[in-house]
C-alpha cells in the first residue's frame, strides 16, 4: 500500500512541481524538498555530502540497525581547524532525528540541519561559517532506519517488543523508551514497548555510545520528533523543573522574544509523563542541556507539497538560533579582581553564560597536587559574586577554577588554569608604592629627629658666638 502510495506521490510532484533553474540557492528541488527521506535516499546524500564538501563534511557510521542497515553520522565543521581562532576548544552540538520511524518531519528537521549549514557554508553565509569554525555539529539523523522504512513507529525487533493485544501482531521496541535514564518506570509502559532492558537494542547503544566517546563534552543536545509542535526540556518523569531550570527558562523566553512562539515546557507537563528517553538520559545522565524538539504531525506519505525547506523554516530559525549561540549553554566563570591581604585571598568571579555552577572553587597547585582551595561558592547565571577565603600561604604555584558547566549532579566538570600575572603585578606594583610611601612618610619624623640630635650635640649651633646679641620684642 506504501508503495502504491509512494509511486503515486512521484507522479504528482513530477506533474505539480515548477522546474528549478540551475542558479537556485537551495540544492536539492524538487526530491529532496518534497519526499520523505527513506534509508537509501539518505546513504546516498550523506555519501555525496562527503565527497563534495571534504573541508567540513566528515562521515561515520556508528553501528546497524536491527536489519542491519549503517547508522551514519555526519560530522559538521571547518576541519582545516582543529580548534578556534584563540586556540580555545570548539563547541560541540548533538543532534539526532527519527528516533521514531513514522516521525518523517523529526527526521526532516535533522536533515535540514545538516544541510543548511552545508549549502549556506558554500555559498558564503558568514553565520554557517561563523558556526562551523568555531563549533562541530554531530548530527545522527536516522537512528531508526528500519522503522522508517516500514513506517511504523517502532524498530524491527519483534521478538523483543511488544504485542498488539487487540491484534495479536508482533511490534517492535519504542527506541525512545529504551535508555538507562528510569527505564520501564513510568505507567502505562504499554504501547511505548520499551524493550527487554534498557540499551537492549543496537541503535540506542550506538546512540549512547556516541555520546559517551565521541561527544562527552557537548553543550547542547536536540533530539527531533512529530507529533505536538512544542519543545521539551527535561523531565520526563517529574512535572518539577529540572536543576538547570534558569538556563532552560532563558532559552524559552529568549526564543519567544526574538524567534518563534512555539511553547517550551517540561516534557512531563507538556507532553506526558515518559521514562527511558534520550533526552532525560542526555541531561540526567550525560549532563547535556537537551531539548526534544517536536514538529506537528501533519505530515502524509510519502511527502508534503510545500517544500521541507520552507515548511520547517521556522523550525530552523529555533534551531539555529540554539547552536550559534551554544557557547553561553553552560557556566562560563571569569575572574575580574583578585588580592593576597595577609592569608586571605579575595576574589570577584563573573559568569557569563546563562547557566549556574554550584560548589566551585579557586584552587591552588603545585606540581599537580593541590595546595589550597577557597570555600565552595556558587555562580548563578549572568552574575558577579565576591568571595574571601582565608589560610593561604604558599608560593612557587598556579591557580585554576573548578567547576561544573551546569547545576545537575551529572554535569561535565572544568579544571580552568588562570593567568593572575595581572593581578600579582599589580599586587607587587601596590606593595612597592606603600613600601616607598611608608619611606617617604617615615623620613621627615627621622629629620626632624635627626635635626634635634645635632642641636643638641652643638655647643654654638648655627654659628653663634658667645658675643652675639639675640634682640627680641616683647608683646604685649
């Protein structure tokens, strides 16, 4: 019936469609834009991709599917560099789509996210430059080949998912109910199928084992379906708000302010309570601030005559927006005044990125073991905090922040080495100024000292002789 369905859709896009001039600025018209992806279409473009833009497309395969088809990857950046300009890392972006087989527009949109970048870094854009020579895109775009291609929701894995009660038929594992983030404990569990255990099937494993070795260190993770328009943030699980929740509210209020309306809420408030979710394994698990990213689910086999570009155009702005301005999705502490006064070392920290750090401290090193450290302190977002911490006295180390990138337990620590040359400079420079002046201040008491010792020591101070007449007018 797909496939009846599938022809027929060809036949009409072939009747309906304008023909695309060469000089069009958006490659692809009119089958990439207008036909849901299957597995081979997608083999076929990511391998083109590669071929043809070598300077920032790399390609990987990350494992199979249940059938056995290639998990690929397409890895986004300017790989002439291997980090930014300043020689500082670059960011790293997550992404992953069709987690669910029938979800067409979730694996659209990882599509475009990749493409975008491409066609505009080609065409000279200063953004998708700007992005790739300071960022690496990781985009997973069809995590469940086998369910597309069969256009059921779940993967292949009959023996391991589960049965239709009023049918009888065999269904597959709902991958996106099958991670080791409180699997299988949320009710009902039924018709999300979340597998024999958690990881029991090859494309979460291989979706979790690419987070893990690959991208550990990301500041942003967006998993793409259909079904609400809406964005997600963690927990599935609880309708609170997760620790993270300033940076998540910033990025929803900041998306509503200058980008879209699409609602932003927690996943368990705004959806329905889910367990065993890519998105609260990123964040509980792997500390990512993560976002599930739900088109609306009007979407038809085999495609949709208004072009994906434009049909998930506002879809894109949401997402761009999210990965140029990755930098700021984690804790970025700076310190902006730093004194020794005896044994107390007083500092001001800012934080310029819109999540909070908690239990940071100021450390001191030697020779990699640490010497002292200031009491904990914590950094809220977009803040400036002063701390004194007593008992230094030592010499001959170097000094680093510690630190989480995010307030949730599970959240990647930085070990942040600090040049103070600054700072200490101007400490020397300060001590030397109040040396000279206790000089200069001591020196008149020891004049005048030194003034009285010598007319005391005189028998004719200043040259008075015993004939000379001292006049003096008395007042009345």
């Amino acid at each position: 019936m797909r496939t009846a369905g599938f022809l027929a859709g060809i036949m009409l896009f072939a009747m309906i469609t304008p023909v695309v001039s060469a000089g069009q600025t958006w490659p692809g018209e009119p089958i990439d834009n207008h036909l849901h992806l299957t597995w081979a279409t997608l083999t076929l473009d990511v391998n083109d991709w590669a071929d043809e833009n070598p300077d920032i497309v790399d390609l990987t395969s990350i494992g199979q599917s249940y059938l056995g088809k290639t998990l690929w990857v397409v890895r986004l950046s300017d790989w002439s560099m291997d980090t930014k300009e300043d020689g500082s890392p670059k960011e790293i972006v997550y992404i992953d789509g069709g987690h669910h087989g029938n979800e067409y527009l979730g694996t659209a949109l990882a599509y475009l996210s990749a493409k975008w970048y491409i066609t505009e870094w080609n065409a000279g854009n200063e953004e998708a430059i700007r992005v790739l020579q300071n960022s690496e895109i990781h985009i997973f775009i069809m995590l469940n080949p086998d369910g597309n291609d069969f256009d059921t929701r779940w993967n292949h894995n009959h023996t391991g998912g589960w049965t239709d009660p009023a049918s009888g038929r065999p269904i597959g594992v709902d991958l996106n109910r099958n991670y080791a983030h409180f699997w299988n404990d949320c009710e009902p569990n039924n018709p999300f199928s979340p597998g024999g255990s958690a990881f029991s099937e090859s494309e979460t494993r291989s979706n979790a084992e690419y987070m893990n070795t690959v991208v550990p260190d990301a500041d942003l993770y967006v998993t793409m379906h259909t079904g609400v328009w809406i964005m997600l943030y963690p927990w599935g699980k609880w309708p609170d708000q997760p620790s993270d929740w300033e940076l998540f509210h910033f990025i929803r209020d900041d998306v509503h302010a200058n980008v879209s309306d699409i609602p932003i809420q927690n996943a368990n408030q705004g959806l329905y309570p889910n367990c065993g979710t890519s998105r609260d394994y990123g964040y509980g698990v792997m500390g990512f601030p993560t976002f599930t990213f739900e088109t609306d689910d009007e979407q038809f086999v085999p495609g949709t005559f208004e072009s994906l570009k434009d049909r998930l155009g506002e879809e894109m702005d949401v997402m761009r927006y999210l990965i140029d301005n990755v930098w700021y999705w984690r804790a970025r502490l700076l310190i902006d005044d730093f004194t020794i006064d005896d044994d107390d070392v007083k500092f001001t920290v800012t934080n310029l990125g819109h999540a909070s750090t908690r239990n940071a401290t100021l450390q001191y090193l030697k020779g990699g073991e640490i010497l002292w450290e200031s009491q904990n302190f914590t950094a809220n977002a977009t803040s400036t905090t002063s701390i004194t911490s007593g008992g230094f006295d030592y010499e001959g180390g170097e000094w680093r922040l510690s630190y989480q990138k995010r307030v949730i337990h599970s959240s990647q620590w930085v070990n942040q080495s600090l040049d103070l040359s600054v700072f200490e400079a101007r400490m020397e420079a300060q001590a030397l100024s109040d040396l000279i002046w206790a000089i200069q201040m001591s020196a008149i008491p020891l004049a005048a000292l030194a003034f009285a010792f010598w007319w005391s020591r005189e028998e004719k101070p200043f040259g008075l002789s015993e004939d000379d007449v001292i006049e003096a007018e008395l007042i009345d």
